[in-house]
C-alpha cells in the first residue's frame, strides 16, 4: 500500500461552478487531504502546467489531473491529446471526469492515454461516494511518479 505524507496536488479543468462546488464538497465530504486547483478550459490548463504568464508562476505541478471534456476553447480531448504529447507532461495521470456516457468518448480518450473515466452521478451521495473511491485509489494504493 501507498503511504502519502503530503496531500494530493490536483488540477481541476472544469468550467460549471455547480461542478467545481461538487467536487470540493465531495472532497471535504470525505475528508481528503487534497491540494485543488482548478481551470476553466485546456488552454488554461496547459498554461498551468507549463507555468505561463504571471498567475500561473510558481503553481505546483499536479500529482492528478480532473478534466471535463466538453470544455470551451477547447475540447478535453484536444487537452488530454496536448498533455499526452508533451514529454514534461505525459506522464501526469489524466482521469475523465464528465457527464458524458457516449461510447465513442470513452473509447477516444483511453486511446489518447487517459488513466480513467468516470461519468458523473447525478445524485450527490453518489458522486460524493464516486470521488472518495477516485481519491482512495489515487492516494491509498498508486504509486505515482515523485514531483518534479
């Protein structure tokens, strides 16, 4: 078993407030120490990683990154396949984190290196249940690569 001393630094890629306050609930819900930082689109996350422009400067790099595909600007597939592509990055786990169930869109992001796939429940036990099991898995049994 996996044995974290620091919490879990994520990278949140969601536009939907309603969204990003679920996510924060189920974290707190579950009391999971987690470092959360969240961006709107692929453009702001990529800028994030990589540390552009002065309010990105200094942010950690993330130990996990949450991203919603139907994004603004651009697209999380568009995203995923950037991360995918740039060798400082590809190695940063990427989950899906979405409303969508369609086939093609699971299919077309595990092909593009996603660690997982989670459709979002509607019901908020369920999603606070949904993200404690993403966070035990993550936290209690990976191995993830040491921060750069």
């Amino acid at each position: 078993m996996n044995s974290r001393s620091q919490p879990l630094i994520i990278l949140l890629v969601e536009d939907e407030p309603a969204d990003v306050r679920l996510v924060k609930v189920a974290l707190q819900e579950n009391l999971i120490p987690v470092d959360l930082h969240q961006v709107v689109d692929g453009h702001e996350a990529l800028a994030f990683l990589r540390h552009q422009g002065p309010r990105f400067a200094g942010v950690p790099r993330p130990d996990l990154i949450l991203l919603d595909l139907n994004r603004p600007r651009m697209h999380g597939r568009e995203c995923l396949a950037a991360l995918k592509k740039d060798e400082h990055l590809c190695n940063i786990p990427v989950v899906i984190l979405t409303t969508s169930e369609a086939q093609r869109d699971i299919g077309a992001t595990y092909a593009l290196g996603a660690a997982g796939y989670i459709t979002k429940p509607a019901d908020m036990k369920q999603f606070i249940v949904a993200i404690r099991y993403l966070c035990d898995y993550w936290i209690k049994l990976v191995c993830l690569p040491l921060r750069a």
